[in-house]
C-alpha cells in the first residue's frame, strides 16, 4: 500500500512539473471567447440572481432549470429537457461531431440557509433555502462559457459540439449519478466543470467518498405507563444502533466522517413507539474504505434491532466516489486561470468580506482572488463529497474552484449565500466562465493534450468497473 501510494505521489509530481507542451491555444480565439462572455455580463448577472432568488432545493429547481434551459434554446442549442427520469436535468448541444467537450452545472440550493446580501445573519425568509454553496453561480458561468464556445463553432472557428449538462439534486441524490446510469455522458472527451470556493485553485484535492442511508425501526407500541412490558421499543433500537455508532469511531481511520441526524423518534413521551428513522452519512477518501464502513454499520443496526427486539431495515439514498484526479488537465486548467488573470475587488467589497469575518469569529483577510500556485494532488481529500466525483471515473474530468465568498467563510451557510447573491460572487462567476471558455478551446484545436489526457485517464481507470451507489428504479422525485 506504502509503495504504490509513493507511486502515485511520483507520479503526480511529474506530472505537474513536466512543461505544459503545446496546449496554448489560439489566442485570437480565446479573446473573443473571452469578449462573447463580458458582452454578456448583465444577462448571466440577471439570471445568476434569478436562481439565488429562486433557492430552489434538490428535484424542485423547476424555474431555475427552465430558466437555463431556455436561455441555451435561445442562443442556438438543442436542448433535451428532463434526462434520467428527472424534470429539471436537460442537456444543451451544439455543433456536429468529435470532439465532444461537456461542461456541468448546478442549481440546487439548500434548505434552510435563507440569507439576505448582509454582513450579518439575517434571513429572507426564515426557514426556507437559500444558495449556501454558489450553484446558482455555478450553473450560469458554466452554461456562458458553452455559449462562448457555441459563437466559435457557428462561425468556423471550432469544429465538434459543444454540450452543457443541467445536472440537478447535487446536494441530494446525486443527479449526476442517475445521468450516468442512463448513459447520458458516454461519448464526451472531456468534461469541464468548476465550483465555487474561497479561493481559486485547480483542484488537487479532490472529494471524499460517501454513501448516504437511512435506517427504519420498527416495533410494537403500548401506553408508557398502563403496560410498557408489552411493548418494543423502535426508539431504543435506534438509540442502541446510534450508540453503536459512536462505538466504531474510535476504530476508524482518521480519514474517515460519520454524521447523522434522528428524523422519527416517537410524538408523544407516554406511548412507546412502534416507529424511528435515523438518517446517516459515511465518509472515507476511497469508495472501497466507504465500502467497508458500510458493511460495518449494517452489522450494528442488526444488532442495535436483535437487542431492543425490534426490525431494522437499511434504505440507500445515495452513494458519491471520490474523485479521480488528472494532472494533465490540472495544468491546462492552471494556465488557462492564470492566463485569464486574478479577480480584483473593490475596498467596499473588501470590506464587506471582512464584516462577514468578523461576524463568523473569523480572521479578517478578507478576499483573495489571485490564483493559487499548482500543486501535487493529496493523499486523502480534506473533506466534502460531490457526485462529480462520479462522473470523473467515467469521462476526463477537469475541475477548479473559483473565489464567491470570503476566506474561511463557513460553507453551507449563510455567508456564502450573501456572498452568492451580489459582485463578490458575480466575479467569481465571470472568472469561471472565462476559464472554462479558454479551457475548452485549447480541449477542441489541441488534439496532443486532449489524447494526453484521455491516455492519463485511461492508466488510472485501467480494470476498475464502475458501479453505482444509488437504489434501483427510478429517481425519487418529490410530489408537488
């Protein structure tokens, strides 16, 4: 394990300090891929802080997918609405033939995080979502950089086909996941995609894997007091499978998460329940260690039942891989952000950073936008899990991170979603497009690096069989 992880360490250095080649592109292009997307500032801008306003959570992105959807109609692209059995996937293409570049987006927010454009906690609406990680950023700058690339095929500039995919429910049950499982991605080369973040990097990290589950109780239920004797408990089983639990981690891997949150739990103190539902996450850098935990876990809610003598039942929802990194592309997305240069802020802008800063008990650096220096992948990712890691063991995926909050802001919460819904994060937004856009040219005229990193992929997916974590049937979409 020492040896081939040393390897794989090498390798990645080698990689990255290896010169780029010839992936330079034509600049002439890039300018006016780059120009395609400044001229339509106030548009991505309108929609950006439509989808913001919108927070729309997993499987209900009605308006905001219409609103993408509809938008890449009118620019020229054919569009296939409702993919995988899900009403706001789509797919946009443009263009006839190889190569085929895809680019992804996102548009789901998430519950409960409503915010206004404040430096303080403030909701729009208490309890309802808000955009706590930047979708509504991320679908739009990904969508103007394939209308960027659409301008340059329509003119004889590139030659392929362009796709953007709508791609729903990421903070849920892995939209992705479904598209892949229908094949919606098979023929792409390469696949572009960005993310926000509070800093702007090509992504060395990397994501966890994770399989996300529930797990029933059921008993017998009986008056608290008249006659407990003749009931069982479903709650204890759940208390019992969630000390169980709390048991193992101890005995875990220091890479590994386990977080969960009771969602049944009986109504009323003096009658037993005959019911409880426990929801739960298991996270590991690998999918093979997620894996292992797994198995572990259903032990203990079989156990946790056999004690308190009652059924337990284990319910899927979803399971994300890691991701699987590829160095040739790291640097193309490197030099393409460094190409396009830094995100600048106004004092205002820094200012309001660092009241965010203050407020969160943070240092106040306020924001950076340079471009972080490219370095080596790392051994285990520092945390999160999104289901492009799927995606990236079934094409050549490239991903960087782009600057939309303040540093160290804390994610899935209020301050993103403040940041999210103003300039700070309509320049991160604008800075991701233009890297995509630029990206995505070299991918169509440089055929070297494009193979280059087919090949890559190819070597590091060699005899690994992808399966996926989610339940068989159709998605679980939510009734209206």
């Amino acid at each position: 394990m020492k040896l081939r992880r040393f390897a794989a360490t090498f390798l990645a250095t080698a990689l990255l300090l290896a010169p780029l080649g010839a992936a330079a592109g034509d600049v002439k292009k890039k300018e006016e891929a780059v120009a395609s997307i400044e001229k339509r500032q106030a548009d991505l801008t309108r929609m950006s802080d439509q989808i913001w306003s919108f927070a729309e959570t997993a499987l209900r992105e009605t308006r905001s997918a219409k609103l993408l959807a509809d938008y890449a109609e009118a620019q020229g692209f054919s569009v296939q609405r409702g993919v995988a059995g899900m009403p706001t996937a789509f797919v946009a293409s443009y263009g006839a033939g190889k190569p085929i570049i895809g680019i992804m987006g996102e548009y789901d927010a998430l519950p409960g995080i409503s915010q206004k454009v404040s430096t303080t906690k403030e909701a729009l609406e208490a309890g309802a979502p808000g955009q706590g990680c930047g979708h509504n950023l991320f679908g739009t700058a990904s969508l103007a950089a394939a209308v960027a690339i659409k301008e340059l095929i329509a003119a004889g500039k590139l030659k392929g086909t362009i796709r953007f995919f709508g791609t729903p429910a990421e903070e849920s049950i892995g939209g992705k996941i479904y598209m892949l499982r229908e094949g919606v991605f098979r023929d792409v080369d390469v696949m572009l995609v960005w993310h926000p973040n509070d800093e702007t990097k090509a992504d060395n990290e990397g994501s966890q894997a994770n399989v996300q589950f529930f797990v029933d109780f059921k008993g017998k239920t009986a008056h608290a007091a008249a006659d407990p004797w003749n009931a069982r408990s479903a709650s204890d089983g759940m208390e019992l499978f969630a000390h169980g639990v709390n048991m193992m981690r101890e005995h875990v891997r220091p890479t590994v998460r386990m977080h969960y949150t009771i969602q049944k739990a009986g109504d009323v103190p003096n009658v037993v329940p005959d019911y409880a539902r426990i929801w739960i996450w298991l996270r590991d850098s690998r999918r093979s260690g997620v894996n292992e935990l797994y198995s572990r876990v259903q032990d203990i809610a079989r156990g946790a039942a056999l004690m308190a003598g009652v059924e337990s039942t284990v319910i899927l929802q979803t399971g994300y891989s890691d991701e699987n990194i590829n160095e040739t592309g790291l640097k193309l997305l490197h030099a393409n952000m460094t190409w396009v240069g830094p995100i600048q802020y106004t004092a205002e802008e820094q200012e309001f950073a660092r009241a965010i800063q203050r407020a969160t008990g943070k240092e106040t650096k306020g924001l950076d936008g340079s471009i972080q220096p490219l370095k080596p992948i790392l051994p285990d990712p520092p945390g999160g899990s999104s289901d492009v890691g799927d995606v990236s063991w079934n094409v050549p995926m490239l991903q960087f991170y782009a600057t939309t909050a303040p540093a160290d802001a804390p994610w899935h919460a209020w301050p993103v979603v403040a940041s999210g819904g103003m300039s700070i994060g309509h320049k991160g937004m604008m800075f991701a497009a233009k890297t995509l856009a630029v990206t995505a040219v070299d991918l169509f005229e440089d055929a070297a690096t494009r193979d280059a990193i087919r090949a890559e992929f190819a070597a590091r997916t060699k005899g690994f069989v992808y399966k996926p974590s989610i339940p068989d049937g159709p998605p679980p979409i939510p009734k209206p």
